[in-house]
C-alpha cells in the first residue's frame, strides 16, 4: 500500500510504499498524535520514515494501484 505524507514547509510530499494494512498506518498516525512532541514513523520496504507530528501537514492512505496503460480509461 501506498502512503503519502505532507510535510509542512516542504514543497514535495513524502512517498512510502509498506506492507502495514490501512488501519494500521491509522493507528500509527493516531497514537503519534496523541503523544506530545511526538514522532509518526512508518515502516517502509527500504527502511524507516520519521516525521515529528508538529510537522506532519497530511496523512494519505491509498491502495497501490496498477499504473494504467493506453490511452484512455475504461
């Protein structure tokens, strides 16, 4: 799955794929937001990511989808 982070300040978003289901990255963002001066890390296939939650713009959780091919959409 795919998750996408917003940083604040910061142009690019983050990119993370992780084998972490949906409610598990929810629960990863609700408990660093519950923790004062807190951290959301989130463990990705190549490694660890860490964004201090005073920092953290957004959270999206999206399924990884196939790249569609063509030129239109069915």
């Amino acid at each position: 799955m795919q998750v996408r982070i917003g940083v604040q300040s910061v142009p690019k978003e983050l990119v993370v794929e992780t084998s972490l289901s949906p409610d598990e990255v929810e629960q990863a963002v609700a408990d660093a937001l519950a923790e004062d001066d807190g951290v959301f890390a989130l463990k990705s296939k190549n490694g660890r990511v860490v964004v201090p939650v005073t920092k953290l713009a957004y959270v999206e959780i999206a399924e990884a989808d196939a790249p569609s091919v063509g030129f239109g959409s069915f």
